[in-house]
C-alpha cells in the first residue's frame, strides 16, 4: 500500500514522485505511521529494487489483507495506472487508495471520470469470487461505477488469436453493448503495457478467441479503453480451426455434457460427437453467457428442431423451457459473470434468429417460428471441414 496516516493525522502518499531515498529514510526515523482503515501500525519499507511501500507490522483483521500479501507487479501497476489517470484531462479528481467509509471499501484507484464516480481496481491475485462480487456489488449501490483491470501476467496465450480463460478472469468481462462481444482490459506492469483482449468468443468453457492488442499505456486515453474493434477475417478464421481441432481430437473430451451428447447422437443418428453439423459451432457476440462448449448449447437446440415436423410452429418459449431442462439437468451451465446484464435466453433468441438467416427455420411472429428445412447430417470428415470453411466464410460476427 502507498497511503498511511503518520502520527499527527496527516495523510503519507508514497506514490508521489518528492520523494527521494534520503528523505524517505528521514521520514522513517522521525515518524509511525498507521493504517487509515484498521488503525494498526505499519512499516514503511524503502526500496532499491522494489517499490518503496507501506506494510502491517502484524497480520490483523484489515479488509486491505483480503486479497493476501501485495505484490511487487500489483504495487508497480497501481502506481503506473495512479500517474497515467493524473495526467488526463477528461478526469476532474484520483485518488489513491481511497477509503469510501460509506460501504468500507477502499479501491485502488477513485476518479471522476466525466462527472461520475469509478473506483479502478488493478487485480493481480486470484481470490475468492466472492470477495470480487462483494465488492462490485457495493460499489454499484454507492452509486459507483467499477473498473477491474487484470495482471496481464495472468493470461495464457494458446495460438495467434487464441487464449485460455480461468473461471476466475471470466469474471471482468467489460461488456460495452449488449450485441457485441465483451473485452478484457490488462496491463503489464513490467512493460507498461495495456492488453486489450476483444471481440471475445469462447468456444468451451476455457477456451476463447480474441483480437489481441499491446498499446504503452500512455498512448491511449481511459475513455479509449471502450471503443470498439471491428472483428477481422482472421478471427473467423481461428474459429474455423478450433473447430476443425474439435473435429480430430473429439474423442479426447470426457465430461458428463459430451459424453450425454455423445450418446445421444449415436442413438439417434448413428453418429460420433465429431460429426455434428457446422450449425453447432456459430460464433454469436453473446455466446459468453453460457459457459458450456458452444456446440454442446447449441446442439441442443438443433436437436430440438430436428424432431419437428417440416412446417411446424414452435415459439422461443418452447425452445427456452427446453434448454432450461438440460441446465437443471447438468448438461449445459451458465456462466457466472460480475456484471450480467443480460440473462442467457438472450443468446438463444440471437441463434434463433441466426438460424433463420441461413433458412433452417422462419420466424413468422415475435416470438414464434417455422421450421422450413430438414437438418443435414453428415458422416464424413472431409465433408464436414468444407461445409466448416465455406459457411464461416460468409459468417458476419457482428
């Protein structure tokens, strides 16, 4: 921590650029300094190699200890990000390590970002997910807009647009709009670099594609931090290769929703788990809000109109009540978000109406549909990747 109460009240903030070595190691010996939230007394550790900060002398029951021991990355990137806000003219007021006695919450960063409040958090260390979701949900009933910022050390580059999610970084999406796809926001303390990673589509419940972009982080504004990238052919494109590793390696999957699934085709249809239709694997903007495989989801739904008759009306309802029925099931799973405004039905009516662009079904009012076309089963492999290739190429993310 950088902020400290010395003896006579007076508030101590290390992340101002006065102070020298010399002066810190005066001020050490002339004064004690006291945490301004639980009152115990704290160490001030002056460094050569690492940031000079403030630390309790004792573990104590302080709500700043939640998240564990502060490290040195956290310290260097609150300190970037503190210095980087303080020079942009669109923010009136930052304040570092601000209790806000109201709802006992002290953020890393408070501002007043185009006269609204937005407490800043740079999150390094995996903690509880309820500690996270606490934290948020006070700050919104203070009227306080949140900005989770993650330790870009934490995210696991899996190809050239292709990234590995933990449960826990699912947890700071930034949704800008509810019909595009979320970004995460990160910054490298050591490079002083933001990592934006957009136009997020998982295809299962850790894997994702993205366009990733690595900008200095005094080249870029924090109301430039939400503006929109347009998704590129390539992105498309590394979608249609996930699906095509689906395709060859399958068999390797073995959980309780792909082997229901499994067993389901080969019942039905005699056919494996790998020969399902290019239809299971769209990449929709909200595909997010469900946290199972995308072709497990919308599997389901095709299932459901594949049992139909040719003409038949069905209604979204019918098609929610069923997906409602595999999650009680356990064999889909909604994702857990910390701010989720939207529900999940949103991303089925949205398949829906994909569906009804490529006339597998017609929507005849609001909420109800036709179904005008059978479903294509095919067996092959090398039918199925060129059915992949040819669809996806015309697939308009947005």
């Amino acid at each position: 921590m950088f902020i400290a109460l010395d003896q006579d009240g007076n508030k101590v903030n290390l992340a101002e650029k006065r102070w020298s070595h010399a002066i810190l190691k005066q001020l050490r010996e002339r004064s004690r300094f006291i945490c301004p939230v639980c009152s115990s007394e704290l160490d001030l550790k002056i460094g050569t190699v690492i940031t000079s900060h403030f630390a309790h002398k004792k573990l104590t029951g302080c709500s700043l200890l939640e998240g564990g021991a502060e490290s040195e990355y956290h310290r260097k990137g609150k300190y970037d990000l503190f210095h980087w806000l303080d020079k942009q003219d669109s923010i009136s007021s930052v304040k570092l390590e601000y209790f806000i006695e109201s709802i006992k919450q002290r953020p890393d960063l408070l501002i007043i970002h185009q006269q609204k409040q937005m407490a800043i958090e740079f999150q390094c260390a995996k903690i509880d997910h309820q500690v996270i979701t606490k934290r948020s949900r006070e700050f919104q009933k203070a009227g306080i807009d949140d900005l989770w910022i993650l330790g870009a050390s934490s995210i696991k580059r899996s190809g050239p647009l292709s990234f590995q999610l933990t449960g826990f970084q699912w947890l700071f999406l930034h949704i800008h709009k509810q019909n595009k796809p979320p970004t995460i926001i990160a910054y490298c303390s050591e490079q002083k670099m933001l990592i934006m990673l957009q136009n997020i589509i998982p295809f299962s419940q850790r894997s994702i594609i993205a366009q990733a972009t690595h900008t200095p982080l005094y080249s870029l504004s924090l109301s430039q931090l939400f503006r929109d990238m347009y998704p590129t052919e390539q992105l498309i494109q590394a979608w249609v290769n996930k699906i095509k590793s689906f395709r060859l390696h399958s068999s390797q999957l073995k959980t309780k929703q792909t082997n229901a699934l499994n067993i389901f085709l080969y019942k039905t249809k005699q056919l494996p788990l790998s020969s399902l239709p290019t239809l299971a694997f769209l990449p929709l903007p909200t595909n997010y809000l469900i946290e199972s495989p995308v072709f497990i989801w919308q599997s389901w739904i095709l299932i459901f109109i594949d049992q139909l008759r040719l003409g038949a009306h069905f209604s979204f309802r019918d098609v929610y009540y069923f997906i409602d029925t595999k999650i009680k099931a356990g064999l889909i799973t909604i994702r857990r978000l910390l701010h989720k405004n939207l529900h999940y039905s949103y991303v089925i009516k949205s398949y829906l109406l994909k569906l009804c662009q490529m006339s597998i079904i017609k929507r005849s009012e609001t909420n109800t549909f036709i179904k005008e076309k059978h479903m294509v089963w095919k067996s092959k492999t090398e039918e199925l990747l060129k059915s992949d290739q040819e669809l996806l190429s015309k697939f308009k993310l947005l």
